[in-house]
C-alpha cells in the first residue's frame, strides 16, 4: 500500500490535531512495509511497579495504527477507532520506550484494519499485541 504521507507531515499533522499527545509519540519508521513508532516513556507512563501503564500502550498501539492508516489514506482527523482488542503479554522493562511495530493489513474504502506488536526498546519479545479497525470517513 502506497504512502501517501510521509513522516515529517504526519508530525505535523499529530501536532496539529492531536495537540494532546504532543512529545509522547516518534516516529522511527513509516514505509510501505511497516510504521515504527515510539512511545517515549517517562514518570508519567508508569504504574505502581515501575512499570509502562496498559493505558501508556494501549495509547501507542492506538496511535499508530492511526498513523499507519492516515500515511496511506492522507490526512482524515475524522477517522475514529472502532475495534480495538489488546493482548498485555510482558512486563515492560522499567526506563525504556515502547515501540509499536504497525502493519496496515486491509485498507477499504471505509474501514482499516491493523496489526500492532509492541516491544520494550531493546528486547526481542513482544510485550503486548494489539488488532484494531478504524473507520474511514466518506469522500466528499
């Protein structure tokens, strides 16, 4: 599937309609294969424990598979999450970002879906495993 929004304007396009999550997301890689993106951990992302919160990944997973579609489907703020299923399979490790490997596995007219697996920065297993559909607003 074709980028039809590289990664310095999908930046830009997050900072402008997500000026929410402005600082906790990079993007390390978006091509047509796979979207990389990094949840840059910190105080505030940690649960009791020491730990990256559920909520801290379930926001990285959500985001990119976000970005993953909005990279090929161009800029659409009105796409809206409706799936999402995640599987917490590790302990992240304490003091390392999360990374979000994201592949686009279908891409319609109005609905994308994607494959999320996350990892603690350095480490080889997944800590969690997200699928989740987003639907795509009517051309005008």
């Amino acid at each position: 599937m074709q980028i039809v929004v590289d990664a310095a304007e999908m930046d830009s396009f997050l900072k402008e309609v997500f000026p929410q999550v402005e600082g906790m997301f990079g993007i390390d890689r978006l091509d047509e294969e796979l979207l990389v993106m990094r949840l840059f951990a910190d105080e505030k992302h940690l649960r009791p424990g020491g730990t990256v919160s559920g909520p801290a990944m379930f926001s990285l997973a959500d985001v990119a598979a976000y970005v993953a579609t909005m990279a090929r489907v161009g800029r659409e703020a009105l796409a809206v999450t409706t799936h999402c299923s995640i599987d917490f399979m590790r302990k992240p490790v304490a003091g390392a970002d999360v990374l979000a490997e994201a592949r686009v596995l279908k891409l319609g007219k109005a609905l994308s879906v994607t494959d999320v697996l996350l990892f603690s920065e350095g480490q080889a297993e997944p800590v969690a495993h997200a699928s989740l559909t987003y639907s795509l607003p009517p051309k005008r």
